[in-house]
C-alpha cells in the first residue's frame, strides 16, 4: 500500500491539496488528448472540422457559438448508411409487398406492384417518385404508428444487403458515428434531415446513431388520433404529409427544429438547399459533402448516377467555402 | 517540490480519503435535500409530482425510466401562462392589424378585421376558429421566418397586458417554472404541445421557460423556401398546416417527438387527447391539468369559458388518475 505524501513532515494539508489537484474535474478533461476522429485520415478536412468544433466551442474565441445554438444536421442515405444498389427503405418496400401480396390479389396485374412481385425492381421505379409514393403508401398506411415500427424493426433485424450479405444497419460509416459522437461530447445537438420517412428512421436512429426520435427529420404520411382495438392509437393514413428532400430540407428544418443549423452534412444535390441554408448564416457554419469515390470499399457514383446524384454539390460547393469529403482519400475504414 | 513515497505515518493517508470523500460528486448530489418546487404548498399534489419524479428516476425502482424517455409535454395558453381576457396570439394579432391596416384599406368594410379596427374583439372572434385563422394568416404570412420572429419580440418587449398592465412574459406561473426546471434536473426533456403558433412560441419559450425552439410543437402555417432580397429564406405562407389541439395534439407528438410522453399537463378540453393518449402508455404516466380557481390571483372558470373550457377533464380526469392542480390551493404563489 502507498499512500501520496510530501517527504518531508509539511503534512496533511499538503497532501489534501494535491488530492484536490489530482481529483479536479480540470484534471480529467483535459487529459482528453487522444484523437477524436481515428477513422479519418489527418489531412485538410479532418483538421477543418477539427478546428471548427475547437473553435466554435471555445469561449472568447471569435467563433464561439453557445451551446443551446450548436444544432448540427446530417443527411442519412448516402451520408450515414450506404445508398446502393437502391435506398434501404425502398428494399424494405419491396419485401413488405411481397410479404403483403397474399392479401392483395389485385397486385399481380397493377403496376408498380406486378413489377415488384416478378423480381423486377428496375421497372418497379420507372414511375419515378410516383411510382415510390404509391408504394410507400400501400405498405406504410393503414396501420398504427407501433405495428409500422414492429415491421421495420423485425425486417432490420433479418434482412441483408443484396451484394455485401451484412445487416442493413452495419452499413454505417464509421468516420461519420465518431463525428456524431465528436459533436455531442462538445455539445452540439445532433439531428438527422432525410429525405427518407421519419417514422422509418426513428426505429433505429437512436441505436445505431445514438439520435433520439425527436432529434429525426423526414418525409412523413400524414396521420390520425382514434381508438383502435379498445386503446387511442396514432393511425398512418395514405396522404403525403411532407416530402423533406431539396428545398423542403430547409422547410423540414423550419418545422422541426426552429432555427438555422451551424453544421450541415449531405451527399447529393438533394441536399443543396440544406447546406446553401446553413451556411447562409452568419459565420461560423460548415457545409460539407460526403463524395462516393470509392468504388474498391464502398461504391463510386456521383454525376450520372440514378441514386444520389451529386452534380451541383460538386460543380459549386468548393466555391461556396463548403468541405468535399472523399470517401477514398479522407477515411481510413468505412464501415465499423 | 513534492515527490511522492510511502511513509509509515497513517495521517496523510486519511487525509487523502477525507478530501476523496468531500471532493466526490455523490456527496455533492446528495447535499440537494432543498424543496424544488417552493411555490407549491405542500399536499397530495405536490407529492405525486415529486414521488413520480423520485421513482422513475431511480435506477432499480419497479417504476425507473431510462433518461432517453423521460419526456415530458406542456400545453402553453392556460397552463404554463395566462389565457385570459383572450389568448395572448389573438392580442398581437389585433395589434398587428391596426399597425398593418394603413396597407390593407379594404380591412375597414371587411370582417373580422373591421370589427378589430372599431375595437370590438368580441365581434371579430365571432366567427369562431375560421375568423381567427383568417385574421392569424393575414398577420403572420408572405413575410420570412425571421421577420415574423422579430415582429413577435417587438410586440412582446413592449405590450402589456389590458388588465394587469404587466409585459405577457410576465404572466407565466412561477409553480411551473419551478416543475420544468425540477424535470430537467431530473434529465426530463421538456416540450411545450401547444394550440397556438409553433413560430410565435418560439421566439419566448427559450428564454422564459427554458425550452428551445426545437422542443415546441404548435400549430403552424405552411412554409416555402426561396430567395428574397438576394438571399435565401423560409417564408410563411397563408395556408394551415397543421393545427395541434385536441386529436391534433397526439399528432403533433407523434410528428415531433416521435415517441409517447411520461408526463403531460395542460388545462383544458384542448388536451384531453394529449392527457389520454399519455396515460394510455405503459405505467408509469403523470397527466395532470391545472384548474383555474383562483379568482383573487388570477382568474376562475371552467365549464362555461369561451376559452380553455374545461368540462371533460373535471368530469372524467379524477377517474382516469389524472391530477387535478387547483391554483388556489396547490398554489404558493402563481406569478414570479
């Protein structure tokens, strides 16, 4: 046993003094000198939002933001999770239509549904956006907002991306889960502005992300309050209530959170209007992209491709002061 | 200089784990025995709230809530400040028609707005929630976002109330400050679920109750984003989008919050569905609604108001489990 004590007889009080220093919080954080961002390679856009968050977090800095301001959003298909062959909840429509088929005869001779059943995804989505509504419509209405998140959730848990055989939800990128968590542990609010359905994504938000349902902006159907069963249920009816994708990005924005973001995260000109928004504040604000250019770890598309297509992200944002972000160059893992 | 070494004598060492002792953060938290709600006389109310509190708060407890859930959900008019002679929107938007009527001519043959230009409210409001909706679009849309806020917080800097003459600001309950600030010690994340506007809450409900934009959930008027004067911004247009009372309330939560509250209070018929659809959850759930009884300090009325009636809830609440809050006797004080 050792006990901390000055050689000489200076005594008690000496050694309560170096206990203080020893067990002051001060002491603690700033031992916190490890690096918070190991899965991206040290190069100009680590050390840009390093220094933002340094910054932006550092009283009388003439960056400092006060925390109650620092509200960071993060597009999610193509910028947290992967987005290819086809956005995940488009394949989770598709199995629930076939899951669903039994009960709708009518499907085999209605399009995009027929399409669906024969395997044929590609013609499925030939109605574009139209095609999708319908669909999302007829598998994400009718039900109550609990048995559409039972759904979800058990499908996560059992299907698997077509061509890396791995649950949906380990097609996460890990530089951006210690990005969300880098943010946090400086107090910047983290939320989730997808074109994708909320209800849909607040099933694994918060367990994969660690983004609480209430901090989760999407595309919704509109919905109703009534009895069910005997008990009051929320009702998914087939409506559109709100589609948050390009210029409804900042309108979502508007409605959820109620202020402008200092940090916006996209990968595809569907989020242009999200990231030209956030740094049309007043300064300090970060804008970044996540560029696909990895095609041996990930995928490669940008200009041409049916998915997330980025073309405006890339012919303007370096010009607008915002971050490119090369899945290749910048990220030493990308999956966890 | 100090070097550190093992000595016989036992003093330092107990010196050490005294100031271990006194410097340990359980020590700190465990010296917080003062009352936190100190304008709530002490009775079954007052100890329902706190036993609620301490229960779900402590690990190991049958009825212990992990902090991710603890959400808790307040109605604003009525229940955390006043409601009376007329919600306090409807008195800007009667202001904000007589400083706006030099531009609009043709208000003065046309109602609602004439009658509010004589100074006769009573008749403007007689046209039930369609008159108000017209009179709310023509005051807060076709302007951006952050012109409708800064219009608001002129109004509130600067109007007072007809009858007590105090700024509207000043009208918020002290007992439910306390109950907010009590929550959010206890890591409760607390929400305003409000019939009025989600942009007028908005630009007070930080400052005053300590709840950011982000965490109100009201009514709101569709928003479009576009450039204005050179750059980009959220204008409110005069179409409703969403109208948060009654069956609208569990609505509005399940769109914002996205998952069902523990606790919820309001004052009237208005949030009998949020109180209900709260209740209806797993135990265990707090609903309560403050009763206005106190004629003296504030004002009496229930079952026959034109505003925040409430019948249902004195009739069927008791039954339910809900806690009815009397002002006059569960209340120390009702304004700061």
């Amino acid at each position: 046993m050792y006990s901390f004590a000055p050689e000489k007889s200076t005594g008690p009080l000496l050694a309560l003094l170096l206990a203080v220093l020893i067990l002051s919080p001060a002491t603690f954080s700033h031992a916190q000198t490890e690096d918070p961002l190991p899965a991206w390679n040290d190069g100009s856009n680590k050390r840009a939002i390093i220094d933002f968050v340094t910054t932006t977090t550092t009283e009388g800095h003439g960056n400092f933001i006060p925390p109650t301001k620092r509200i960071a959003v993060f597009d999610n298909d193509g910028t947290l999770w992967s987005e290819q062959p086809l956005y995940f909840q488009a394949l989770y429509i598709f199995d629930r239509i076939r899951e669903l088929a039994p009960d709708h005869p009518e499907w085999q001779q209605t399009e995009p549904f027929a399409s669906v059943l024969k395997g044929d995804h590609e013609s499925a989505l030939s109605g574009g956006t139209q095609a999708l509504l319908k669909m999302a419509m007829a598998t994400h209405a009718g039900v109550t907002a609990a048995e559409f998140s039972e759904s979800v959730a058990d499908w996560l848990a059992t299907a698997r991306h077509p061509d890396t055989g791995a649950p949906y939800t380990a097609m996460v990128f890990q530089p951006m889960l210690e990005l969300l968590d880098y943010l946090r542990a400086n107090d910047y609010k983290t939320f989730i502005v997808s074109g994708g359905g909320i209800d849909f994504l607040r099933v694994f938000a918060e367990e994969v992300y660690g983004i609480p349902p209430e901090q989760v902006v999407g595309s919704s159907l509109k919905a109703k309050y009534e009895e069910r069963n005997g008990t009051p249920a929320i009702i998914k009816i087939a409506e559109v209530d709100f589609i948050d994708d390009k210029a409804g990005k900042p309108v979502g924005i508007h409605y959820h959170i109620g202020r402008r973001p200092v940090i916006a995260v996209g990968n595809s000109d569907g989020d242009f209007e999200m990231l030209e928004w956030t740094a049309a504040g007043e300064a300090p604000r970060l804008s970044m992209l996540v560029h696909h250019d990895d095609q041996d770890r990930e995928w490669s598309y940008d200009r041409e491709s049916h998915i997330g297509r980025l073309v405006r992200g890339l012919d303007e944002g370096p010009g607008r002061g915002w971050k490119i972000i090369s899945m290749k160059e910048d990220w030493k893992r990308i999956f966890p």
